[in-house]
C-alpha cells in the first residue's frame, strides 16, 4: 500500500476514531480504512438498488400505451 490520504478530523471525531483503535486493538488507520470500505460497499450497493427498477421498464403489454387515451376517465 503506497498511497497516502491526508486528512483534517474534529477533536471529537479523532477522539472516537482513538477509542475505537483502542477497543478493538486495531491500528487507527486500519479502523479508517475498514470504515471506508463499509462506508462505499454499502453507498455502491444502495446506487444499484435505486437502480433495480430499470429492468422491468417496457415489459408491461396490457393497457394503453398512453393513459390521456384511456376513454371515459375524463374529468371534462
């Protein structure tokens, strides 16, 4: 591993981050980047979820192509 991220963290937030490396015996920076990958895998899968709907889009035959030509649900 040879990248390097920099970052600024509030008192409060590094101080949550050391508790944890603490409780869990974890280097902080294996605690970050373990939150990241968390933090992304489940972001990436929400975005495909959002997304599943898109497969059953045109499969529906039944009906009118169009609802405005449906007659007698007009409210003239």
């Amino acid at each position: 591993m040879s990248n390097t991220l920099t970052i600024r963290l509030p008192e409060d937030l590094l101080k949550r981050l050391r508790e944890k490396s603490r409780r869990t015996g974890l280097p902080v920076n294996r605690v970050v980047r373990e939150s990241l990958e968390v933090t992304l895998r489940s972001n990436e899968n929400q975005a495909n979820g959002n997304q599943a709907w898109r497969k059953y889009v045109g499969i529906l035959k039944d009906g009118p192509p169009d609802l405005s030509s449906r007659k007698g649900y007009s409210r003239k």
